[in-house]
C-alpha cells in the first residue's frame, strides 16, 4: 500500500514539475519574443519571409513593400543605416505588397533569386536599377535583365525558378496579411506589430527608436 502511494505521488509530482516547467519556458520565452508570442504574430512574419540581421534581435521592423515602390527604394538606405545605429538589436522582415502594375514580376525574379543565395544583393541592383525600368510614364520591366548579372545570378535557372507556384501562393498570403493590417500604400511599415500611424522617415526613427530603448533598458 504504502509502495502504491509512494508511486501515485511521484507520479503527481512529475506532473505538477512539468506543469510548472512548461509554464516558466512559455513565461520566458514571452518575454524573449516580445510581440511574436501573441497568436497574431503570424500576420507580420511567416516562414517565407525574408529577414536581415541577428537572429538574437528583440526589435523587429516588419515592412510590406513593392519593389516598384519608389518610396520604398528611397526608404532602403534608411532602414540599414537604423540598423547599422543598433547593431544586433534590429530584425529587418520584408513582406510584399506589390499594388503597382505588373509589379508581381520583381517578386517572382526576388523569390528565383533566394533560391540562389542572392535575394538581398538582387533587391538592391533592383532598387538602384529601378529609375531605369520602373518609370510611372513608361516602365519597361525587362530591362532590369540588363542589370541583374551583376549579381552573379544564373539568369537561365533565374527565369525557370520564377514560374515556381510556391511563389503565387508567397504573393496571396502577403497580400492577404497586409489587407487585414490595412496596409494601403507602400512602403508600410511595423515596429513589433506597432504600426507606423503617420508616415515619415523621423516617425520612423522615433517609433524604432523607442521600441529599441524598451527592449534594451540601461
């Protein structure tokens, strides 16, 4: 009998140890993630999601974007050099919102060339390329062929890897999620779920600025 009780509540203890264990890791890990532990979390990361800097970081600017943005391509040099400010502390995340026309088709070349190992030095020959090909009075998106060997892409496997439909399914979600954010315009712009109310490079700076200092108190 007395065996019995001994095993009952060993067994109870186990239980009540990984109860409590369980506990302190979601605790923890809640206060590590920050705004990435609240069920909606997905709407701002997915899995496909492109991201740029350290995979410790606790700030993460999440921003939807169209890479015939104008606005965005002038935005890019400014989210690096806050990043730059905050080395280590800033996780850059892009999702795309592409509203201009035909716009779709830089995503589909950014998605080919990850495949590549290519994606972040794809955007910026695209971003500074972009004047060239994007004109609102006349863009000409095969132009921007002339400038992505500089890359060192393979253009052959660049153009077969576009027509993967894992991408049209990329795209769809993405614009699903900026819908249900109400992302209208382009670049939008998430500071750990924390939207950008009024738009504007120093609003930006104030709102990262800010969730840097809460995230890394002195």
């Amino acid at each position: 009998m007395k065996k019995q009780h001994i095993v009952i509540i060993s067994g109870v203890f186990l239980v009540l140890l990984f109860v409590l264990g369980g506990y302190f890791y979601k605790t923890q890990q809640t206060k590590k993630l920050g705004f990435l532990a609240q069920e909606q979390a997905e709407l701002f990361i997915r899995k496909h999601s492109p991201t740029l800097g350290s995979e410790e970081a606790k700030v993460f600017l999440v921003e939807f974007m169209d890479p015939a943005c104008e606005t965005c391509s002038a935005f890019y040099p400014f989210v690096k050099k806050l990043m730059a400010d905050h080395p280590g502390r800033i996780k850059l995340v892009l999702r795309y919102a592409p509203f201009h026309d035909g716009a779709d088709y830089f995503v589909r070349i950014l998605e080919a060339a990850k495949k590549q190992g290519k994606y972040w030095e794809t955007l910026e020959i695209m971003y500074q390329a972009q004047p060239y090909w994007a004109s609102h009075h006349n863009p000409q998106p095969e132009l921007v062929w002339h400038f992505l060997p500089r890359v060192g892409l393979d253009l052959e496997r660049l153009k077969n890897d576009m027509n993967d439909p894992e991408i049209d399914r990329i795209i769809a979600q993405d614009i699903a999620d900026a819908k249900t954010l109400n992302v209208t315009k382009t670049p939008g712009f998430f500071v750990n779920g924390k939207p950008l109310v009024t738009f504007g490079d120093v609003q930006l700076q104030q709102l990262l600025e800010a969730e840097v200092a809460a995230q890394y108190p002195r």
